[in-house]
C-alpha cells in the first residue's frame, strides 16, 4: 500500500474512492442503490481505518456496513402490499401528480405534456399505500393500445412496480380489447426498463402481447 500514485500513496487513493462512494450514494433517489453504494463505500473506508490505525474510523464504518446490509435484507425481501386502480382522466389527483412530477417525468418522455391524459384510461399502483406509478394508455385501435405514459416514482424504479401492472390489469385490459402494448422512446433507460418487464423491440417499437 506504500506505493506512490501521483505523487499520493495507494492507500489514499482508496480513502478517496472510499469517499466519492459515500458521496455518489447521498445522490441517488433509489433507496436500494443508495443502501448499496453506501456499504460499499462504508466497505472500502472501515479496511482504510483500520489500515492507517484510525479505529474509530475502522470501527464506526464497519457498523454502518451492517447497518446497510440489515436494512438491504428488509428492502429486498420484504413483503410489499401492491394495490392497483383505475383513475378518471379528470381526477384532481391525477392532475397534481403529474404536475408535481412532470420534469421528471419529460426526462423519459420529453413530449408529454398534461393535457395528453384527457383521451386516456388511466391506472395507477400503489406499494404500501403511497403511490408508485402511473399508466396512460390510449383508446384501442384494432386491438392495439399506445403506452402514453409509463412513470414510475423514482423511489420505486426497482421494475416490480412495472411487473405489477402488467399482471394486475392484464385480464382488465383483454376484456377492454386491448391485445397489444405499443411504446415508443429513445431513452437508454426506459428501454432497459420496457425490455425487463417483457416488451420486445420490432423497429423503432416495443410491443408486448397481453395474450401470451
């Protein structure tokens, strides 16, 4: 660990990286990943403390190491009460909802504007009675309903909250003669996200049969 690195020795560096983990994780909106990059960096700084000799440094980052990994375990596999319901176009919830969230929401979907959901059929999940998502789907044409909107909140982006909907309103939708989901975006994430909760790109569209 004595060796010099630009003019630093190596285990100052792992101080650094230690820190700009710590850092990284009070940035991000995802519990999870925030709990994640917390123990990493926690990791990396309790070896740091105790190799430098500064124990409290060592002793204190370890405990928040299983602080971290005590609070992943309930995250992770906890059992969340999901609820689904279907919303009118004109709820005074809906409308502040998406105006609370619309510059987030423009950042996946950078032409919605609110006026869009008048002509949709609007659905929304709930984990644990607060809400996580919405879903604004356009009137049938020829079985085929176009996916208006698809936003998670971001403390939910673990891709359940898209899994439940497809499950929970899979049957509702069928009997409304919606066969087909159709999504259009150009947004890396939004594409990771359609592709794990089973979309399947044909060209510039992602589509997923409710049939199967």
């Amino acid at each position: 660990m004595n060796e010099i690195y630009f003019e630093l020795p190596l285990i100052e560096w792992i101080g650094y990286a230690a820190s700009t983990l710590v850092l990284i994780s009070l940035s991000l909106s995802s519990i999870v990943k925030l709990r994640i990059f917390n123990l990493i960096g926690a990791a990396v700084f309790s070896f740091y403390g105790f190799y430098i000799g500064a124990l409290p440094v060592g002793i204190m980052n370890l405990l928040i190491c299983f602080f971290n990994l005590y609070y992943l375990r309930a995250l992770l596999f906890k059992k969340e009460l999901f609820e689904g319901i279907w919303l009118n176009a004109k709820d005074d919830y809906l409308q502040l909802f998406l105006s609370y969230y619309l510059k987030d929401i423009q950042r996946f979907f950078p032409e919605f504007e609110i006026k869009q959901k008048e002509n949709c059929q609007v659905l929304m999940a709930v984990r644990d009675m607060k809400v996580a998502g919405i879903m604004l789907l356009s009137a049938p044409i020829d079985g085929q309903s176009k996916v208006v909107l698809d936003y998670v909140t971001p403390q939910y982006r673990d891709y359940k909250t898209g899994r439940f909907f497809i499950r929970q309103f899979k049957n509702e939708l069928l009997a409304k003669g919606i066969q087909q989901l159709n999504a259009q975006t150009n947004n890396t994430k939004h594409i990771k996200y359609l592709e794990r909760i089973g979309f399947k790109a044909e060209g510039a569209t992602y589509i997923l049969s409710l049939e199967q």
